[in-house]
C-alpha cells in the first residue's frame, strides 16, 4: 500500500513552518503544500496528517456512492 511522505521547511521571512504533502511517498512533485503558519516541525506534521486523512475519507465517500 502507498505512503504519505511529508517534508517540512521553514519560510525565512516569518520563520513559520510549512508542509509538502507526497502521495505516493516516493512521488518527486507534491500533491499538497500548506501555509507557512506552523510554529514548529512537528505541528505541520500532525496538520499534514490530519489533512490528508480528510482527504482520503472524501474520496472514499465519492467513490462509495
């Protein structure tokens, strides 16, 4: 099964973090790329996650119905 691989950096201009989002995990393009608003690493991570489980929970209702 494919993973989701997510990459964070900092925006040098207000030193907030932002995430990239790669569906599947070796995917060189990202599908997804956040606002530089996280004030740390790992809350993008968690935020990352959690967007794309949304995500993936709206694709699994379209193609049930």
């Amino acid at each position: 099964m494919a993973q989701l691989r997510v990459e964070t950096a900092t925006y040098p201009d207000t030193g907030k973090v932002y995430a990239e989002l790669y569906y599947p995990e070796d995917e060189v393009i990202p599908i997804a790329v956040t606002e530089p608003v996280f004030p740390s690493s790992e809350e993008a991570v968690i935020h990352a996650n959690e967007m794309f489980d949304n995500w993936m929970s709206l694709l699994d209702e379209e193609f049930m119905k």
